[in-house]
C-alpha cells in the first residue's frame, strides 16, 4: 500500500482547498461546511462518492479493505499502545485517532486514553471535554474508575474514548505527592472490565508523570516520526526514556511500531528520511506511510477522524492499511500466520461479549 499512495500537493492558505477525491474533476467549495448527516460507518459500502476515476478508484478501494478487514485477527489480549514522541507536531494526536479508528472499523474494540492537557485528541473524536467532564484527570488524582470516563465515540461503533480536560494540565504536579504515582493508569486500566482489543493512549510532548504513567501502563510504544528535516530531534532521549522505564518499572516495554507522518514522495528529504529511519529501525517501521494531506489537517475541526470526514482520501486509506499493518503483527512485531477458520470462531465470539 505504501508505494501506492500518493502525497498530496501542498496548499498555500490564498487557495481554494480541494477534496482528495475530486482532484481530477471541479473545485470543491473553499472550505466545506460540516456534514448535515453522520456518516454511518457500520456499513459495507461508503456513501457515493464523484463519479471521477480518482473518486471511484478511492470507493473500490474503501469497500476492497472492509471487506479484507472481515478477516483480520484480533489480539487474544488487550494491546496497549503507548503513541509518543518528545517533539511536537509530528502528528501523536492524529495518528492515535485514525489509528483507533482504523481499528474500529475493522471490527475491534478499541479506546483512546487522552493524557494530552490539550485534549486534541478528545475534539479530534468528537467528544465533550469542558472542564465538568468526568476525564483522565479524575482517574489519575482522584481515583475514579476509568469506566466513569469512557464515552463512545459518535458514528465509529466499536470504538471509545476517556477524555482529557483542563484539569491534567495540573496533574503533573499533583501527582508527585501521590502514591505509586507511575503506576495509576496501569491499575485504571487494570480494573476495566469491558472488553477491548487495542487502548491506545496519546501521550504530551514531554517526558513527565504522564508520560511515565502511559510507558507503565502498556508494553508496545508507537512513534509517529515526520518525513521532515528535524525528524530525528529529541527521539534519542525518548528512547533513552524508554530503556529507563524497561529497567526500572515495565521490563515489558518496547518500542513496537513507527510510523512516518507526513510524507511528501514529490521531495528528495522525505525520501532520505524515511530512508534513513528504516535503516535504523529495520522492521518496526511500517511499510504504509501516511501522507501529508489536506484532509487530514482539516478532519480534527468538524469533530471527526479522517476516516469518517473524507472515507475516500489518501490519508484515509493510509490509515485503514496501517492499522491492518498493526493488526496482522504480535505485540512484539512479528508477522501472525491467519487461519480463516480460527479467526472466524475468535470474532464471533468477541462480538457476542456486549458493548458498553
């Protein structure tokens, strides 16, 4: 899938933006307002799409992975997946979201853990987080169990979120007096009885108590790296980090998965990065890169994933083979061998466990 999508062109902020799926056909309006109808994505088939060889390419393509998506293995045990990265804008929050969003649409059950005080991650999902929300804040300071946080996310079934609000910005510094106060998540998480296949949590840009909690809480790290010139900056000191972690609190911790953001195949640099980061990583890296995409940037403003505001883009099809990417290794980023049969009997009997 990797070598057969393609970036999209930068957009300067004086033009008009045009949709992913009308690039060959007429411009789109400047700024699209939001959708007057959700986008049921339980279904099969994606709604019609412009009658263009791009938009019609996009629809076969959607409807090919949901129907690949059928047979994709789910974990005998919940993954927790740590998405961090010490530099900013590399694309955590984005890449946390269409991940578990992917993942949702391939029939798992997933939840987004937003440690982020920003709460990106929580707008990006469509889900409230004024400061009188029940959110992570409450289950990290105050004890609450994460089930009195959880809501499900509108228009993707399967998928979940805990929300960060305004309150964690202060968390870093209330945690300090607070016992066991690396391991509070982990016990939240612990202690949640509905079943899940993935949690994947989205980490700050720093390396403080929130950060450890999430490296405590999970085994498999995920880093988003960015096809740009500073790509590399301070990822030495996350990995310094994560050996500290491993040492002394979860000697299961390991860096499972990267993922280049923000690639751009018509530059030189990309390609050199993305060269150099595979060479350095070898076979964590994913083979899928996500592309730097209008629709991507423009997703988080209407409350939506890219999977649902634009199903047919490039970013969008990124994502939904990146996830099978993740779903197709073990936690330890081995390849799984799938038995149709096997995989069959597993899915039926997860679907029957209920829902939240």
């Amino acid at each position: 899938m990797a070598g057969s999508v393609h970036s999209e062109p930068d957009v300067e902020e004086s033009e008009p933006l045009r949709s992913d799926a009308n690039i060959a056909g007429p411009m789109a309006d400047p700024v699209p307002g939001p959708r007057s109808e959700s986008v049921d994505v339980s279904r099969e088939t994606p709604p019609p799409m412009d009658d263009t060889p791009i938009g019609r390419a996009a629809q076969q393509a959607v409807e090919a992975m949901n129907r690949a998506g059928e047979g994709l293995p789910r974990p005998e045990r919940t993954r927790v997946m740590i998405v961090a990265n010490q530099k900013g804008g590399v694309g955590k929050t984005t890449t946390t979201v269409n991940l578990a969003a992917s993942l949702a649409l391939h029939g798992a059950r997933v939840l987004v853990v937003d440690l982020d005080p920003q709460g990106n991650a929580s707008t990006a999902l469509g889900i409230d987080h004024h400061a009188e929300v029940p959110s992570i804040y409450d289950v990290l300071v105050e004890s609450k169990p994460l089930s009195d946080c959880v809501q499900p996310v509108p228009d993707v079934e399967g998928l979940f979120c805990a929300p960060a609000t305004i309150d964690l910005a202060g968390a870093e510094i209330e945690l300090v007096s607070l016992v066991a106060r690396e391991s509070r998540l982990q016990r939240a998480i612990e202690a949640y009885e509905q079943p899940l296949d993935y949690i994947l949590i989205d980490c700050p840009p720093s390396l403080g108590l929130l950060t450890v909690n999430a490296l405590v809480a999970g085994a498999e790290v995920v880093i988003p790296i960015q096809c740009e010139y500073y790509a590399l900056e301070g990822l030495g000191q996350l990995l310094r980090n994560v050996d500290l972690v491993k040492g002394h609190l979860n000697p299961d911790l390991h860096v499972s998965t990267i993922i280049l953001t923000m690639y751009d195949g018509r530059t030189r640099l990309a390609s050199q990065v993305a060269e150099e980061v595979r060479s350095h990583f070898g076979k964590e890296v994913l083979r899928t890169n996500i592309p730097r995409s209008v629709r991507i940037s423009e997703a988080p403003s209407y409350g939506q994933t890219v999977l649902t505001y634009d199903p047919g883009s490039s970013g969008s099809l990124s994502y939904l083979e990146a996830a099978r990417e993740i779903a197709l290794r073990d936690p330890n980023g081995q390849q799984l061998e799938q038995s149709p049969q096997a995989l069959q009997q597993h899915q039926h009997s997860s679907v029957a466990e209920g829902t939240q």
